[in-house]
C-alpha cells in the first residue's frame, strides 16, 4: 500500500512539473506575439473601377470589406496590395461612378510590398495645406479690381462672404473631391507663416499655373472630420 501511494505521488509530481512547464511555454509564446501593424493595411483588392482621376477599389482586410479611392493606376483585381494612413470621408459622392459611398477611404497610393519604398508616395489628407517652400524671388502682381494674398491674410474679416479677384501660381491640385477640386496658390507672401489660400473651384488648373480666380471668401469653414480652414474661396472661378 505504502509503495502505491508513493507511486502515485511522484506520478502526481511529475504531472504538475510538465503543466507548470506547458503554462511557462504558453507565456512565453504570448509575451513574446509580435504587435499588430496598426500603420501599414494590407488589402486584397476584390474589384477596381475606373473613375478617371481616382481608381476605385473595393478591398478586404483581414475579412473586412471596405471601398477605397487612389490616384488612378492600373490594379490587379485578386491580387494583394500595401497602404499607409489612408482618411476616411463619409458620404462621398462621385459624379463619375453616379455613386454615394457611405463610407470610403483615401489612400494617394498603394504598392506592392509591405515595406515602403524611397520612391513610394505615402498617403496625405487631400485637403491639407500643401507643404509649400516659399519662393523669395516670387512676386505676382495684385490682379486689376483684386486683392493681394496679403491683404486678404491680413484683413480677412473685412472680407467676409465678399468676392474676391486673386492671383498667384498653383502649387497643389486636388480634383473631383467631394464634388470640386482643390486648388492651392501662393503670391509671394507669407503672413504669420501663412503662405497659400485654398479654393474651391469645378475648373481645372495644373500646378505651376499662374491662374486668376474670381470667388467668395468664407471664414472658419469647418467641413467635419477633422478639415476646418480659417479663409476659403469658395465657387471660384478662372478669370482669363
């Protein structure tokens, strides 16, 4: 009896060593779990649409389906691709595709490997301020019945849902977001570090453009999401 007790006590020892040692492992394995890449997507695109500046995907990510907008380049349907960042926008319209996407996601690129090249362009807010390096030899000349940027900047309460007559040189162009293209320019000036004025037009102008445009200014313009602009030209349009 003796014996078979002590039998089935070094069993017993032995049984809890080997699962102290499973649960160690377990530990071990879980504490060492890489972290999941919150900042890069990796995608399977399911369906590509052409809509002219922007291809169109709808995309599945870890089983999540979801549609997304780049800067038109040519997509293989079926095959897996890479992004950065990217900016939701709720309720898009486009014209192109005459659809209204409740959700959709703006990425300016994909590629095909996960680590980002040199050459690869990461994604960016369509909407923010372009990075602009003033130009100290740039003088644009204020426009005939116009205002200087500098006047604008400097007293743009007294500007208020007034029209305006601006010119400078393009140094961004955004097209077909939410219904309008995105136009930065500048003229030389720089107010408080601030360089460039946004405008809202339907027209098309390219960027190096010396362009004069004819819109309303409206302040403290908040489009939600996160995209509030301090002066705007809003409705513009190119005065030839």
């Amino acid at each position: 009896m003796k014996n078979n007790m002590k039998f089935f006590t070094i069993l017993f020892s032995l049984l809890l060593v080997v699962g102290c040692k499973n649960k160690e492992n377990y530990s071990k394995i879980n504490n060492t779990a890489a972290a999941p890449k919150t900042d890069v997507h990796k995608i399977v695109v399911k369906e590509a649409v052409d809509g002219g500046n922007y291809t169109y995907l709808n995309v599945d990510e870890n089983g999540q389906n979801y549609w997304m907008a780049v800067a038109s380049i040519p997509v293989i349907v079926g095959d897996t691709y890479y992004y950065d960042g990217g900016m939701v926008m709720k309720d898009f319209e486009s014209k192109q595709l005459n659809k209204t996407f409740d959700e959709i996601v703006f990425a300016n690129t994909i590629r095909t490997t996960e680590i980002v090249e040199a050459a690869t362009t990461v994604a960016e807010n369509p909407h923010a301020a372009a990075p602009v390096v003033v130009e100290n030899d740039l003088k644009i000349e204020k426009p005939k019945n116009g205002t200087s940027l500098a006047e604008l900047f400097s007293e743009k309460k007294s500007f208020s849902t007034k029209s305006v007559i601006v010119k400078g040189k393009v140094v961004k162009v955004n097209n077909g977001i939410m219904d309008r293209n995105w136009v930065h320019i500048v003229d030389g000036t720089q107010i408080e570090n601030k360089s460039e004025l946004t405008i809202t037009t339907v027209e098309k102008v390219n960027v190096g453009d010396i362009v004069t445009f004819k819109g309303v200014v409206v302040l403290d313009k908040d489009f939600g999401q996160g995209y509030f602009y301090d002066i705007l030209l809003e409705e513009a349009k190119v005065i030839k």
